[in-house]
C-alpha cells in the first residue's frame, strides 16, 4: 500500500482550520477521520503545518494522496487570501517516510529500501514546485541531507523576488483582460482581472511583499496600486452591465460589484501598500470610481439607494462635470427620485 497508493498525512493547529484551507483549492480528500488516520502506518510523507496563535486551537488532519500534492500546494499559498501573513506566521514540517519510525521492526527493512534517494526527490518535487516564501521550513525523516537541503532552499525562496517581473505580469494580464472585453468576451474578461487582483492581494499579504517593497522605488508601489484598483474598478463595471442587461456567460451579483468597489476604496488607505505610504488616483479615476458606485445603487432599487446614487453621481460631476456617462447617469437617478 505504501509503494501503490501512496497516502500523505496532514496536521494543522492554529486559527485556520485545515479544512477551510483545503477547501479553497479543493484538494481531494481521502479521509479526515481522526481514528483512521492515527491508526494508518502506511504514510510516505506527513506534513505538518503550525501557525503561531495566542489561542489555542485544536489540531486538525486529513489524509491526501501524494498525486494530488500540487493542489494541497495551491492551497497552502492561496492562504495569505483567507488569512493576511498566513505564510509569514506558518511553521511547515516535511517528513519523508514517517513510517520507519512509526511501523513495528519487521517492515522497516524492506520500505527502507523502497525509499531511496530517487523516491525521496520524487516525493519532495511537487512541494518544491508549488511552495514558496516558508521561511520556516524543516525537512525530516528518511532524507538525505543534501536533498533536504535543496528543497528546502527552494521552498523559502520568494515567490516573487524580481519587482519588474512582477509588474510586467500584472500589466500583461490586465491588457490581456481589456482584449477581450474589447472582443465583446465580458466574462472572460471578468475572470481575468478576478483573477489578476487575487494575485495582488495574495502578493500583498504574502511573505514576498516586504522583500519586493525593499527592492524597489514608490513608483513599483503606485504601479501596482493603480493596476490594483483599476482592476477592481473594471470587475465593477462587467457586474454592473449584467445587471442592467443579460450578458452571455456572465453570472451578475450586485454582490460582486459592491465588494469590488469596495476593495478599491481600502486601497486608497494610508499604509495600505506600505508604511507612510499612500496612492491617490486621478480626478478621472476617482470619477469612474463614484460613478460606478451611483450605478450600483440605483440599480439596487428603493429611494433609500436612490439617493446614495444620487450622493455619488454629484461627486462625480464635481470632478468630470462634461463626462457624458456621468450626466446620463445624473438624468436617470433623478428620474427615478420623482
């Protein structure tokens, strides 16, 4: 069982329950049984994952198939987006072959055998791949010293180290997301930038962010924080046209456009990005910003939400008073208030 199916055992203790962070990649489970998994001697890697919490909390585990480690992987690094410097407080034990130490003496000979230096490197590569920025990484077990060496360097390496890389794929896939809005493809486009902001945010609340910030100038910062919230604004913009008509593939929810007008609003916070730091969009910007939010209360419905659209459309006519969106959108809530 042990050279076929290959099981890898999971443990977590901290605030995060393991399987909310299981969930968000949807790492296949084979069971989450405390009992089967404390009996099972048959583990070729158990990984351990501890965060730092004045509360206690209570251990969870769950048992993967080793298959299905780069999915257990996109969900480790998905977590600084459940909870802010997740990576930066996690403490990760890898250990190869748990089961020397834990099986009866009979048959520990013949898996030793079974995990050579060869299997130990295939075991480790997909956490090699999918894993980056846990400084506090230990590798354990039936190991070589050397490999466990490699992986871990590997896995506490940045995710993003080069700022310029990084700026230049947030740009690539933003332009990539205006394409094919352009091509009339609005949920395709939804989904791009969806995606590209989560990036950022992930970025953003990762171990890698105070490295890039060191490394680089407050133009890298305004940068990013304009493709940030212009983003946002964007996702905005796709929700409210399928709320106001039926666009192909799209699933609307004034939901979705509020929470990312939203998250646009919290960027603009002093020390957001960075201490002391603070990005302020142009008049133009902050108008599509105020606009959009007009746009999204009116069509919640009601006088109450009337006249919040009504609030926003004025601040956007006191910055673009010409803009013919905004005095199309100032003619209907007005409307609407009769």
């Amino acid at each position: 069982m042990v050279k076929t199916n290959r099981f890898v055992q999971v443990q977590s203790s901290g605030p995060l329950a393991l399987r909310t962070l299981l969930n968000t990649a949807r790492v296949p489970l084979v069971t989450t049984s405390k009992r089967s998994v404390e009996h099972f001697q048959g583990f070729v890697l158990s990984v351990s994952l501890d965060l730092a919490s004045e509360y206690s909390a209570k251990a969870d585990q769950a048992v993967i198939l080793s298959r299905d480690l780069n999915i257990f992987c996109q969900s480790v690094m998905d977590g600084d987006l459940i909870m802010p410097g997740y990576s930066t407080r996690l403490a990760m034990t890898i250990t190869v072959a748990p089961t020397l130490t834990d099986t009866p003496l009979r048959y520990k000979e013949p898996l030793a055998t079974f995990f050579t230096e060869k299997t130990q490197e295939n075991l480790l590569r997909p956490l090699q791949t999918g894993l980056r920025g846990i400084k506090n990484i230990r590798i354990a077990g039936h190991v070589a010293p050397a490999i466990a060496k490699v992986a871990r360097g590997t896995i506490s390496q940045d995710e993003s180290s080069n700022a310029q890389k990084v700026l230049e794929n947030m740009i690539n896939e933003k332009e990539k997301g205006q394409n094919r809005f352009h091509q009339g493809a609005l949920d395709e486009a939804c989904m791009i930038w969806l995606d590209t902001a989560a990036e950022i945010e992930k970025l953003h609340a990762g171990s890698s962010w105070a490295s890039l910030i060191d490394q680089s100038d407050e133009v890298f910062i305004a940068k990013i924080a304009e493709i940030y919230f212009l983003l946002k604004l964007n996702i905005a913009h796709v929700q409210l046209t399928g709320m106001e008509r039926p666009v192909p593939g799209l699933f609307a929810l004034g939901m979705l456009a509020s929470d990312a007008l939203d998250c646009a609003v919290r960027s603009l916070r002093k020390d957001y990005w960075k201490k002391d730091f603070r990005w302020r969009p142009s008049a133009v910007h902050k108008a599509k910003m105020y606009y959009r939010y007009a746009v999204y209360w009116r069509l919640e419905g009601g006088k109450g939400t009337l006249k919040e659209a009504l609030k926003f459309i004025n601040k956007a006519r006191e910055l673009v008073p010409n803009d013919a969106a905004v005095v199309r959108e100032h003619e209907k809530i007005l409307a609407g208030c009769d």
